[in-house]
C-alpha cells in the first residue's frame, strides 16, 4: 500500500485494460435462418433481434399491429441461426507472422440460449441474456474449417429451454409461479421476464444477438492508445480495423465513491474523505511489470498516480487491477437530485501506462463521467425520543438519505421501453426521463421483472443511454436485480451463472451517482412469507429465499460496492438486524410500521377512500390502468370496426388479469375493461354521442381522466404522511412507460405522448403543492399545503367556489408557513352545509384552490380542483370553448358558456411533445376553464420523436367532459365506426385463476382486487423527517 502526497493510496490485486484494434462485427454480413432453412435472409449485425430482422425482409409485419402478438408466435416456437462471413475481418490478420495477434471474441449480450461456433470450431453454449461474454478465439480463427470460416450464433427457442427445464424430475415445482402467457416458466431461464408477458405487455419471446459484439485484437507489443470517454472498450463509432493496436482489453470497469470507513452496515461519516475506487479487469496478451495507474480530475486540479502488480499474460481469464484514492471531503462539489440542488459531474481520466526505454507508454487511457454523493436506506429503528416527542409510529424507519440528509422520494416506475431491447433509442428514453423531471419526480424504480438498464449507448454494450442520462438529469434510479414474482429454484447451475450476472452489473453502474440502492428482485419476499404461512413445506420455500436474497446475493452486492444500500426485494418488511444481515419477514410486533408497501386497488367506489390506503413509510407501486388515447389506437388498429372499447383486438391487448395461459383472447380481458368502464361510470359522465369515434375517444380519455383523479388522490396523501406518524417519505407510482400500445397502467404512452396523468403529476408533485382532502362518510374538508423541502417554506394560498356558469362565489385567503418536509392545514371544516356556499347544492360547484410559494428563489404555483360531488352527478354547462391559435404552435382557450371541467388540448397525430402554461413554462393540461380566466398554452414539440416536424394548429383538438354526452370538436371525420364500445358488467375471474392455477390465484387476489387495510394511527404536529 502506497500512501501519496494527494492522500491516495493503492491496493495491489489487479484488473486488465484496452489498447487494441476493435472491430465491430455489425460490419459483416450477417444472414438468419430458422431451423429447417425454410427461411433464409440478410440480418443486420448485432445490435438485433429475430423479429426485427423478419420485419426488415418483409417475412412479417410490424409486431406490434393489431394482433400480432398472437399471430407470431410462431416464431418463439422455432430456432434461429445468425451467421456471419469473418472473411473481411481475417483478411486484416497476419497469420505468417511469428507474432500472431490474439483475437477476442467480446459479446455484451445474447438472447438467451445460445451455441456460439468460430470458423467451424465451437466456442461456448452460453444461456443468460444479462452477462457479456469474451472469448480467445485466437486458435480458432487461424485455422478455419475448409467450408466454414464463419462466425455463427445458433439460439434455441427461450420457451422451451424454459419448458424443458421446468419439466425435468430433479428441478423444484412452486406454489405460485405462473400467471401470463406463458406461465410458471421464466424463472428457469435468465431472460426478461416479461418477455413471456406481463398484464401490462406482450409475450413475444425474442431472440437474437441484442447487444453490440466486436472482434477485438491484441497485438503483442506496447503501442500508444488512443483516448476513449467513457467505459472501455469503445463507442461503436469509433470500432474499426484502423484503431492502434495494444496488448490490452478493459474488459470490465468499476467506480465506486463512498466515504472512508462506509460500508453497507456502517453509514457514511459526512466529514470523512472521499475514497475513488477504481477497479479494472483486464485481458493482456503480455506480459507487463512496473505499470502504473494515473487518476485524475481535470477541473479539480486533482492527479494521483499508483504503481500495480505485474499483469501477466491473461487472454483467457481476466485480470484484475484496484487503485483507492484518498480526497478531502471539501474538494469536490456534491451531486444532489434536481429539485435538493445541482447534479455535479466530473469527467475522470484514467491512464495505465507501462515503462518503456525512454519513458512510460498509456496503454490504456480513456475518461468516464462520475460524481460524489452518499445515499443511505434508513431502517433501523425509530427511537424511543422519536415515538414520545414527535409522535413517530412505533416500528422501522424506511427511508432514503442523500448526503447525510433525509428526502420525499416523488417518482415511478419503469418497465422495458419496447419488446424488442435492440431498437430501443436513445430518443425515446431521453424524453422519458425528461418528462419525468417536467413532472416533479425526483426518483424511477427499475423494475426487476425487465433488464438491467445500460450506462450509456456508447459504453460497455450499451444500445441506449440510461444511467448517463439520469445522472446528467439528477433523476435517482432504484435498481433492482432481475428476479420478479416468483420462486427460484436454488442450485449450483444457477448461482454459477447469477454470480458473474450480478457482478458485471454492480460494478458497470457503480460510477453512475444516480444510483440509489440495490433491491434483490420485484415481490418476491410477499410470495414466500405467504407461502411459508399457507403451503404444505413452505419454510422450505422460505430457507432457499433466505439463501438466495439474504445471504448468496446480498453477499455479492456488498462485496463490489460501498457506496450503495441492499434490499432483498422491492416490496418488504425489511430487516431484523443489518450485521449480521437478518431479514425481518412476519416477525414483528402488531401494531408497528415496517418496511414499504404497494397498494392495487380496483373496486372504484373506493378510490377516494383513505381508510383504504397503506399506512406506510414508503410506497413504491400503486396504480390504477387506463386505456391510451384515441391517436395512439391509431398506430395499431387497422379496421374500422376495431375503433370499439370493447372489439376484439382492444379487448386482445387487455392482459389485466391476465390470462395464465396462451389463450387468445385473454378470458379474463372483460374484467379488465369492466374496471375501467364501473370507474368512469361512477364518477364521470358516461361517454356516449352519435359519432363513435368521439365516443371511443371519449371513453379512452376518460378513463384516463379517473386514472388521474384516484392517483393523484394517493400522492397527496402519501406526501401528507410525511407530517403523520408514519412518517411516509416516498412515493413512487405504478408506472411511468408504456412498452405497447394497450390499456396500462402507464402515465406516458408507448409513442411518448403524456397521458392525462402525467400532467396530474406535475401538480402534485410540485415542491409546494395544494390539496382537499375530502372525506365523504363524514362530510370532511381538510386543505393542506404539502412542501418536501429541507427548508420551511413561506406562501400563500386561494380558495374559491365557483358555479358551472363560472360565477365567483366566494373566496377565501390563506398565508402559510410548512415546516421542513411537512404540510400545513389551512382549513377543516364538516358537513356540507357548512362548506357549501350560501347554501348550494354540491352538484352544482365547485373549488379551485392555487398555491404560491417561494422555493429556491423561484416563484412556484400548484392548482387543485374540487368537486364535492362525482361528476356524473354534477350539473354541467356547455363551456362553448374557443381556441385562438397564435404564433408557434401557441394556443389560447376560453370558456364562452360554462365551465369546461377537466379541458384538455390534444397534438395531432405524427407529434410529440407537451403543452406548458405560456405564464409559468410549467407543463399544463386537464384543468377547469373557468370563463373570464384565460388559459394560454404552449406546445413544445420533440422533434427526434415526431414524424411531423410543422404540425397544422388547426389539428390540435379540445375537449372536455362536456363532449362525454356533445358532439363537439373531438370529432372525426377520417374514421367512420360502425359502433361505439358498451360498458361491460363484471366476470368474476378470480374463481377461474383460483380453479385454473391454485396459489396463484390467490396472489392474485392479494396483489389486484384485495385493497391493504391498516388503522390510521392519529396525525402529529410539526415532526422532523429524519
């Protein structure tokens, strides 16, 4: 261990890096084959998929039209052979040459069950689509088979891998795996698991080569390197046969920044130094003594350099070199999420360099971007001085601090961006993440059912930006490792193959500080508690969890980061000790908080009841589906006669409940669409003209309009809780993209076009918001004023009545202060008779409520609406909207009648983008157009993501609740339906998954139709978050 004058120091086990000729095997030309050569066409290079390549030829249609997901299935039945002709690549190698350069097979991903042969010689079978590869193919490529110099990825059909395997005598049968298109089999295969379908996406099972793969050369002596920014090896634009030729490939990288003396059961001491942990795995083809490590950041003035261990000649195991550097706690600025301060970022050079006669050569040398910051998960136990003098819930804390400081985590929850993971863009996740910053969200849950999310498109294999952009944004990403509803079976065969998948993915995100923690999977710990409590040798079932989540990969998490905090599942009651690291499950005392909670609930006639919210430190999945809007229908309906709620192929696309089955359609689809259609029927006016396109539109969008009210509804009272006992500090929404175009739970469609929801959650999300919380048994109003930040906030409030003609009926004014991370209550009073003006009756107002408040010296506004009546009671006016069309895409509403209640403003087809309020630049849409108060929109057009860069303002479409029962604007000429969608009466489908799959009907139950109970302890005034 070496010591430096810059306080660095050096530990000497060893890790390998790149200098070397790298060539992108896109660049071949590559044929695909199913297994009886019936079809044979040109493929394109990796990164693809199966599917992609059969569109490309013309063999199929775009898979997401109409029915397709049923029609190719086909294609998950058969194997598919991709080949390529390595003939341009040899042709670049010197095979006389008694210093024969050793060639590396580098593949960053494969889709799943695979035999990879080189030149006719094989080469690996390989089955885990979330581990990169590399391979000396050295010997292989020097002497090819005489009718076969190609390089040839045969891939097994996933299904019946998986089948097979889950059929075999020796492996384990478990209560409550099953569910989706093809049930109970995903966890007998390292694949996406929603690949084999979701309630909320398709089972389309694809193959192929999905990830970039090159072919990367190591010359035999020490060359200069040439610069790379980011994670070795390169970016795909820089891969070809001119690249200088070196003896060494970085095969893997890790940064990890924590504080001195951090650990997963030690929290970081705020005042400590900075330790940079830089980790290398190299593959060498020499020999190399005296080497050293130089670390620097540039704009910190900041350089250290550490002598290594010799590397040794290692092209078919990888070697592995680390360096500590030691930096004062005041030198860097912090990385702090968007709406707590500024994301800071530093570009960090790294050089390898080996001594040469007159000076040393970089062998290695590139520069990634990282940033310092501590994030803990808070769950030990609240203190004694905690429950007395602040009025803290007895039980655990469950909560996230960013640099030492406890936050509200406001945010959502992804899934896969498009069934196929090749053609996933950049574009496309870019606007993503930014909407959800545009709307207050600080946090997004990567959902252990999808895949690991990719650094950057340019780094380590990546097909997309992900972590680059949340880091870049100041978005905090929740990463789960990929397990998800369901129990593993425990053996050797798969803990050999999860050990290198989990590590790969831990130290290739460990330089992102967006990073919050690692959960160990999706829902898993719910499943076993209960299947210890209910099934015949369940604490069987229990012990493999214990040895899988608690111990084996808990482990392997701890072992590659400092920096970041373990969980074992998303959902959990979290622990019983840290050190050692003991899950708690059911062993806790009644009446006590612990760990987080999701909350399902799909009777409507209680969505607006609190009682039946989770009294809970933090809630990471709630949610309610809605159908997409009419133009995204558009994209994949092809008949006429399919613009229906309720025609065949919407009903095809309605997984919820899903069908645990490849029954087409799905049996349970009209349950799924009854939910939606009793919602809107109880709570808006039903939809339903002369004109069925409006009327279809009319019934997407408003079951869009009710998935906004009840969400909203939960936020407001999950932030209100960070003012309770419970001390709640987070909220993350079931979800935040759509990966088809179908009725989901999603609050921004599969094109990118916001839903009525994500402009609800820019309102309630805001730093200070407003909200009336009524409750209806008992005729109470409580408005609250809600801030999350570290400081108390000063404002004020309005609050006015209005009639349906608009009429002003009475207002009243509020000043405010709300404590740190807390709310206010501005008014409470019971009984309609007393909060009714003059004696009105509820269906016939309203109330607007408008919060100001001053938050990092901005001006920020909030706006609520209130009906003390469902609206399909409500006695509404035709609002009469006109819509003066300005310059740039600006638009001016005005109500000319009544009022337009919930007025939306909808980008024609061909066009994303958002609308903002003209006054305020912050996202606006789906409010109440009083008359006299003018709205002035902006719409802000995405121009990567629109097929229509000019778009006409005579396209844009207003309508609001009044065109439920109208003719109006929202009508359409261009279609002509035959018949509108009818309400559905409900199917009690929970008897036939109880029937057809026994356990898992009643996880079922538990997750979707059984509401989460719990006494509401009494509120307390003024507490501190901690």
């Amino acid at each position: 261990m070496l010591l430096h004058s810059a306080l660095s120091f050096v530990l000497l086990s060893v890790a390998p890096g790149v200098s070397a000729a790298i060539y992108d095997v896109a660049q071949l030309e590559w044929t695909l084959k199913n297994q009886n050569g019936s079809i044979q066409i040109p493929a394109s290079g990796p990164p693809s998929q199966a599917h992609l390549d059969l569109l490309k030829a013309g063999i199929i249609t775009e898979p997401l039209l109409e029915i397709n997901d049923f029609t190719q299935r086909w294609i998950v039945n058969d194997n598919w052979t991709y080949t390529a002709d390595l003939t341009p690549f040899t042709r670049t190698l010197d095979f006389n040459s008694t210093t024969f350069n050793t060639t590396l097979l580098v593949l960053y991903g494969i889709d799943t069950v695979a035999n990879i042969t080189v030149s006719g010689h094989p080469i690996a079978w390989v089955n885990n689509q979330f581990r990169q590869y590399t391979f000396d193919i050295s010997t292989a490529i020097s002497a090819p088979s005489p009718s076969d110099n190609n390089l040839t990825v045969s891939l097994e059909s996933a299904f019946f891998y998986a089948l097979n395997v889950s059929t075999r005598p020796d492996v384990e049968q478990f209560p409550g795996n099953g569910g989706f298109e093809y049930p109970g089999i995903w966890p007998m295969i390292r694949k996406v698991a929603s690949d084999f379908g979701w309630d909320w996406g398709p089972a389309f099972v694809p193959a192929g080569i999905h990830k970039p793969a090159y072919l990367v050369t190591l010359s035999p002596s020490i060359g200069q390197s040439v610069p790379q920014t980011g994670t070795p090896p390169v970016s795909p634009s820089a891969s070809n046969t001119d690249d200088v030729s070196g003896p060494i490939f970085v095969e893997e990288s890790s940064i990890d920044i924590y504080k001195q003396g951090q650990n997963f059961s030690v929290p970081p001491n705020q005042n400590a130094d900075w330790i940079v942990n830089v980790t290398l795995g190299l593959r060498s083809a020499v020999a190399i003594s005296q080497s050293s490590l130089s670390l620097s950041f540039p704009e910190l003035n900041l350089t250290s350099s550490f002598e290594t261990t010799d590397i040794p000649i290692s092209t078919n195991d990888t070697f592995w070199i680390t360096a500590l550097w030691s930096i004062p706690d005041h030198i860097p600025q912090r990385w702090y999420p968007h709406n707590l301060g500024t994301p800071k970022l530093y570009n960090l050079n790294v050089v390898l360099s080996a001594p040469s006669s007159n000076n040393s050569l970089s062998i290695v040398n590139f520069v990634t971007r990282t940033g310092f910051r501590t994030i803990e998960l808070a769950q030990t136990r609240y203190s004694q001085a905690d429950i007395d003098q602040r009025g803290i819930w007895p039980g655990d804390q469950w909560h996230f601090k960013v640099n030492g400081k406890a936050f509200y985590a406001s945010g959502n929850n992804i899934i896969p961006f498009d069934p196929f993971y090749a053609r996933t863009s950049t574009d496309q996740v870019r606007w993503l993440l930014e909407s959800a910053v545009k709307a207050g969200h600080n946090m997004l849950r990567v959902w252990g059912g999808g895949t690991y999310q990719p650094s950057s498109a340019s780094v380590a294999g990546g097909v997309y930006d992900f972590y680059d952009i949340c880091d870049e944004l100041g978005l905090m990403a929740w990463s789960e490792l990929i397990f998800s509803d369901a129990l593993y079976p425990i053996n050797d065969f798969l803990l050999e193959n999860l050990e290198p998948e989990v590590r790969q993915n831990v130290r290739r995100v460990n330089r992102h500080p967006s990073v919050v923690q690692w959960a160990g999977g999706n829902e898993i710990e719910g499943i076993v508690i209960w299947t210890d409590q209910w099934v015949e040798n369940g604490k069987h079932f229990l012990d493999e969890y214990v040895t899988l989540f608690q111990d084996f990969l808990f482990g392997i998490v701890t072992s590659e980061t400092h920096s970041l905090p373990y969980t074992d599942c998303s959902t959990t009651k979290g622990v019983l000790s840290l050190d050692p690291y003991i899950l708690r499950f059911s062993n806790g005392t009644p009446g006590e908080i612990y760990g987080n909670s999701e909350r399902y609930n799909y009777d409507a006639s209680v969505a607006f009841d609190y009682s039946s919210y989770p009294v809970s430190r933090f809630v990471n999945e709630f949610g309610f589906h809605s159908m997409p809007s009419f133009y995204t229908w558009e994209e994949v309906l092809l008949s006429a006669e399919d613009f229906s709620f309720n025609s065949t192929v919407v009903m095809s696309r309605e997984h919820h409940p899903p069908a645990a089955s490849l029954a087409f359609p799905n049996p349970n689809a009209a349950e799924g669409q009854s939910e939606m259609t009793v919602a809107v029927e109880l709570w808006l006016p039903t939809p339903g003209t002369t004109d069925t396109n409006q009327t279809f539109a009319q019934w997407c969008w408003s079951t869009q309009v009710f998935q906004s009210m009840t969400i909203v509804s939960e936020v407001a009272w999950y932030r209100h809780g960070a003012g309770q006992s419970e001390n709640n500090l987070g909220a993350l929404v079931w979800q935040l993209n759509d990966i088809w175009q179908a009725p989901s739970w999603a609050s921004i469609e599969h094109s990118g076009r916001w839903k009525v929801l994500h402009y609800g959650l820019t309102e309630i999300f805001a730093p200070v918001t407003i909200y009336p919380f009524w409750t209806a048994s008992n005729e109470t109003l409580q408005i609250l004023a809600i801030s999350d930040r570290w400081e108390d906030v000063n404002g004020s409030a309005q609050a006015t009545w209005y009639d349906w003609m608009g009429r002003s009926l009475k207002t009243t004014s509020f000043d405010f202060t709300v404590p740190t991370l807390n709310n206010s209550l501005l008014y409470e009073a019971q009984g309609l008779n007393n909060i009714l003006p003059n004696g009105r009756d509820a269906a016939d107002v309203f109330l607007h409520l408008n919060v100001t408040a001053n938050v990092d010296g901005k001006k920020v506004t909030s706006e609520q609406f209130f009906t003390p009546t469902s609206l399909a009671n409500a006695h509404l006016l035709d609002p009469q909207i006109s819509v003066t069309r300005g310059q740039d895409l600006t638009f001016t509403l005005s109500a000319k009648g009544g009022v337009g209640a919930w007025t939306w403003i909808d980008h024609p087809s061909g066009t994303i983008g958002i609308f903002v309020d003209k006054e305020t630049g912050s996202p606006s849409n789906g409010f109440y157009l009083i008359p006299g108060i003018d709205r002035t929109l902006s719409f802000i057009l995405n121009p990567a993501l629109s097929k229509v860069k000019n778009p006409d303002p005579a396209d844009f479409v207003v309508r609001s609740l009044w065109n439920n029962t109208h003719l109006g604007e929202p009508s359409n000429p261009n279609i002509e339906l035959p018949r509108r969608g009818l309400p559905l009466l409900p199917q009690p489908f929970w008897y036939l998954i109880l029937a057809a799959f026994g356990f898992l009907g009643l996880f079922v139950i538990s997750k979707y139709i059984v509401p989460v109970f719990f006494t509401r302890p009494q509120p307390i005034h003024l507490p501190e978050s901690d």
